[in-house]
C-alpha cells in the first residue's frame, strides 16, 4: 500500500491544501470566486513585499509560518498575489473538516487508507522477565509468519540478539492514523507527544461522501485512533514489541509516535503534513516514516505548459513547502524516510500523467510531464526514498524504480512472487491491523472470527489482537525506518526528545550495512502481467534496489 495517489504498499497523497477546488480549475479567477485561505510562499527575505502583494490584491492576512516562510492569506485571486515577484508559489489552504450536524453513532465506519504509530510508555510493558526471556529466545507466537523480518535479519539470532532500539529513540509515524491500544502497539506508543494535525470532512465539495459521519467532537480523531489499518500497519512494523503476543516489529523496543497527517479517506495535503514534519522537528522526534505523497497531483511540475497558471502556482508551492520542511525536519535531527511508490514507474522517465490532480474526485486530466515534474516527497533531496521486494528477494512489480530516485529496498511484499513455497497473502507482510476496521470492511464476523485467509487472530492469557497481510512500498519503508531507528539506539547521542543523530550519518550507516544486489539478468525485467521493467546501474546503485536490500542484523553490530 501507499497512501493514496500513487501506492507504495498502501495509499499515498499529501494534504488537502493542495486542492483546487471546482471553481478554480482552469481558467483566471472569476470576479465573484469567494474568498479563501491559501498559502503563500515567499522568497527569503520576501516577507514584507508578500505581505504588500497579498494586501494589494484585496486579501487579508490570516497567520504566517517564518520558520517555512509562508503566509495565510484569505483572498479571491490567488493569481494577483502570485504574480508579485516575492512569491514563490500560491495554494488552497483547504478547509480541512466540516463539523456534521451530530456525530455518528458509535459504530465502526467504512474503512479508509491510513498508516500511523504510537507509543504508550505504561506498566504494561513491563511484564513478567519469565515471558520476556521466553519471548526473546522464540520470537513472538506469529515470527514464523514474518519471512520479512528473516531475509533483513531482524530475529532472535540476528538484530534482535544485538539491538532493538531504545525508548529514547522516538519514531514519528506521518500517516492517517493508528490504532494506540492495539495490544502490539500500546507498550511502545507515545501519547503524549502523538499528535493528529487533521479534521475529517464528511463529504468533499461537491457532496460526495469523502471521511464519511463524524464519530468525535468537531470531527477531530484522538491521536490513537485509525480508521484504515494503513497506519496501525506501519506502526507494527517498526515497533511491535516482543510481548508473547502476535508479531515483533523492526525495533520492537523504541517509541512510536502517531504524527497524523493523513485523513481517513486517505488524502494528505500539504498544510498537515508540513504541519507535522515541523513539530516532529521542535520535539526531537529522530526518524519518520512516510508512506504517502502529497496530494492532489502524483507528479509536481513547476512550469509545465499543460496546465493553467493557477495550477502551475499551486505545484510549485507544494513543491517549496515540502522542500522547507523536509530541510527543516533534517536540520533538527530528523532522519526522513519515505515509499517510492506502486506504480511500477520508472521515475525517471515518466511521460504521461492520468492522475491528477485527484481532488475533489472526477479533477483529473491527461497531461504530458517530464523528468523535472517530481513525485513528493519521494524525490526530494534528503529523503530516503525505498523500493519494495518480494519473498523471493526480486523488485515488487508494482514497485516505481528508478537509478536516481531509488536509495535502498526493502521486504513490502509481492503476491506475484513465486518460487519460495510461501502462496497467496502469505507472500505479503504480516502486521497488526485494527479490529474496528477490519469489522468495518467485514472481513471479522460477530463474533471476532476472521472470515478470509488475509487476517489473523492470535489470543494469548484472556487478550487477543489482529493482524493483516498487506502489500507495497508503504509496507516495505517502515522496515528501512526500523533499522534506522536501531542505529539512532546504537550511535545518537543525548540530545532533545532522548537521543539524537545527523540525518546523514543515519543514512550512511543504513548504506553501508546494506546487502548490496544487482540487477537482474536481462536487465529488462518482465513481470508475470507482461509488463517489461528495465533495471539501470551497478550492483553498488541501480534503479531497483538502490544501494542494496536493508540489513538489520548487520546495522546491529556494524562500526560507526
């Protein structure tokens, strides 16, 4: 799944700000268009003269950013302001949630695409030292499951015997959510500092039904809820705890911290996400997981002729704030990583764009892109982008690939995958999943019984948890963030929020400890659907596994 838009082992999108909304699809402004929020991005040391501009053009100043260097302007013609030299880029600041006139019933609701993670330091992770020990040595009751954690090395004789990270190191998941008292999430999940940066929308502008009846007050989830699975999946990947119960994650002994960005119909937009890249920066949050891009369009591209110019603003502001975030977040310690993608693309040379841009629904156009029309933030500098592979060690095919966009690969799981006697969902990776999802998407009767081969119960002393097979690169990222984490356990130092690390001593270490694999023999791969995929580069860098597949066993007892 990805996060929306493009998929990367689940749904993958960033935020609703990007939208455009109906009104302002192509063509100029019309001169009776209502007034809305948008953020306006300035050059350095523009701040003034794009305040002057905003005023200008009839619009009012509603909040500013300095650290990322945007206002928030209410205005009716964001193309008067963009025009000012100053400004870099104008997009919607969309209203994200629309309070219904009374919550839903309690109940589950349709399941939406989400990813999250959480930590909750509790007595409850401190459990008898005989379970601990017998844990430790076995496994948890589903390792055998976990053919994932196998080839990377995270097993009882591989990392798990060296290193499994540190509560002081805190994982920050940017997702639509997760489920915080999940039996195999709650030990290590951080409520205090996790924090949800969306409000649901009931329907989208056009009244079709988007997150669906409000279950919360002002349609604003707590910050351990998920209504999706994508995040409670992600979540157990990193940081299952070796508990007796269900599976163990990556780093089964660090924090995980849910930074939702996502809402539950699986659009990320830019504000949240931007939102919760920064905070994640201010908390000493030490690596995060995004397996999502950011919404409405797959591909940004800053001039390109087959869009109108309110379009063009729109990408280039996407473009520029994710690109200050990210560079913010990395200055402040935090290690980013990221899925690639599940379209089976060569990011290098895509030419056709169908998909965007993907909000409000039916917005989408054909358009021709380049190498310069980027995916984010999966090709962004400084972000560690992660391809996925299946049981038999060969590129997913639904993996996007790419000798310049592709850093590392990593086990996300590949029904197609033959050759390794595992068959159908078992060819997936297996983590935990919510019950009131999998209630929601029917896949539990009444009574907790899974009903399909693609969920799991295991039940131990009175508690029983879920567990689903998922694939993509938004599963095959969150084993990359893991081991990061266990170098951040094994070299940081002291710092804000427990332990910190340079972002590029973090990723050095993650290459140098990779298992470095080459390209296929012929390099034109082609896939059992007929599909032909061509791998480019070395064995030491190529498209498809990058810099190698990642290794957690030699992460945990490499040198600095």
């Amino acid at each position: 799944m990805y996060a929306r838009g493009r998929l990367a082992g689940a749904i993958m999108s960033i935020t609703m700000l990007g939208g455009l909304g109906a009104a302002a699809l192509p063509g100029a402004a019309a001169a009776s268009e209502p007034a809305q929020n948008y953020l306006v991005f300035y050059k350095d040391g523009g701040s003034a003269a794009a305040q002057r501009a905003a005023e200008s053009a009839g619009g009012t100043i509603q909040g500013r950013d300095d650290k990322l260097g945007y206002l928030v302007v209410r205005a009716s013609d964001p193309e008067k302001i963009g025009a000012d030299p100053s400004v870099v880029g104008v997009t919607l600041d969309r209203p994200i949630g629309k309070t219904s006139d009374a919550p839903a019933a309690s109940g589950a609701r349709p399941a939406k695409h989400v990813r999250s993670a959480k930590h909750v330091r509790s007595a409850e992770h401190a459990r008898s030292a005989a379970k601990h020990v017998r844990s430790a040595q076995g496994g948890d009751p589903l390792s055998g499951r976990q053919w994932d954690m196998k080839m990377i090395g995270a097993t009882p004789t591989g990392s798990y015997a060296k290193a499994r990270g540190s509560h002081k190191v805190l994982v920050g998941i940017i997702d639509t959510g997760v489920d915080g008292k999940h039996p195999d999430i709650a030990p290590n999940f951080n409520r205090t500092l996790s924090r949800n940066f969306v409000v649901d929308q009931p329907t989208d502008e056009n009244g079709k039904t988007l997150d669906g009846p409000c279950e919360h007050k002002g349609c604003k989830d707590p910050a351990d809820v998920d209504d999706d699975g994508h995040g409670t999946h992600v979540a157990s990947t990193i940081g299952s705890p070796i508990n007796g119960i269900g599976v163990g994650g990556v780093a089964p002994d660090v924090s995980l911290v849910n930074l939702r960005a996502g809402t539950d119909s699986g659009f990320f937009f830019l504000k949240p996400t931007m939102d919760a890249l920064e905070y994640a920066a201010d908390v000493g949050v030490d690596v995060v997981n995004m397996s999502f891009y950011v919404d409405p369009w797959t591909f940004n591209c800053a001039n390109n002729p087959s869009d109108t110019n309110r379009e063009r603003l729109e990408q280039r502001a996407i473009l520029e704030g994710m690109r200050r975030a990210v560079k913010y977040a990395r200055a402040h310690g935090v290690t980013l990583v990221t899925a690639i993608g599940n379209e089976g693309l060569d990011l290098g040379k895509v030419k056709t764009d169908t998909s965007s841009p993907d909000f409000p629904k039916g917005s989408e156009k054909k358009r021709s892109v380049d190498n310069t029309c980027l995916s984010v933030p999966a090709e962004l500098d400084g972000v560690i982008s992660v391809s996925s592979v299946g049981p038999a060690g060969q590129k997913a095919s639904y993996s996007d690939y790419g000798v310049e966009q592709t850093d590392i690969a990593a086990p996300g799981g590949d029904m197609f995958d033959g050759g390794t006697g595992l068959k159908g969902a078992s060819r997936e990776i297996l983590a935990a999943a919510p019950e009131n999802v999998l209630r929601a998407k029917g896949l539990i009767d009444a009574a907790g019984k899974p009903k399909t081969s693609t969920v799991i119960r295991d039940c131990h002393d009175g508690k029983c948890a879920y567990y689903q097979y998922l694939e993509g690169t938004s599963m095959a990222a969150p084993h990359v963030t893991g081991v990061a984490a266990l170098i951040i356990g094994r070299f940081g130092k002291p710092g804000k929020g427990g332990l910190q690390m340079d972002p590029a001593q973090v990723e050095r270490l993650l290459y140098a400890t990779a298992t470095q694999k080459g390209c296929p023999a012929p390099r034109a791969y082609r896939y059992g659907t007929g599909e032909s995929q061509v791998c480019e580069g070395p064995t030491a860098k190529n498209g498809f596994f990058g810099h190698g597949l990642v290794d957690a066993a030699r992460a945990a007892t490499a040198a600095p």
